[in-house]
C-alpha cells in the first residue's frame, strides 16, 4: 500500500484494535495520527501519518 493511500477510520480502527469512540477521542484531543474530513464527512488517515504517528510511540526497550 502506497504511503499517500487514505485509511478508511474503520480499517485503521482495525489495524490499531481500538474502537470508533476511541479514534474520535483521538481526533477531539488532537492525540491520534492526522486525519481528513473529505466531502460528506467521510474520516480518513495518511498511510504515512499514521506510521509516524505510531513510530513516535514507539518505546525502545534497553
């Protein structure tokens, strides 16, 4: 999948294991990835910015 794909919320909602009020907290907090509001209120996700997103929670174990 391209890094410029956009996620549908519910695929995202999937790969990360949380659920749809979760992903909307994320968004009204601004503490989930980058997200789009297309026409007809449609949420989609950057591929590439949910991998930064998630790289930047990444915890190293040392």
């Amino acid at each position: 999948m391209s890094n410029l794909a956009l996620l549908p919320q519910d695929d995202l909602m999937a790969e990360l294991g949380v659920s749809r009020p979760t992903l909307q907290r994320y968004r009204r907090e601004g503490t989930g990835p980058a997200w789009f509001r297309l026409p007809g209120g449609a949420v989609r996700y950057r591929r590439s910015d949910v991998d930064l997103w998630l790289e930047a929670r990444r915890v190293a174990v040392v």
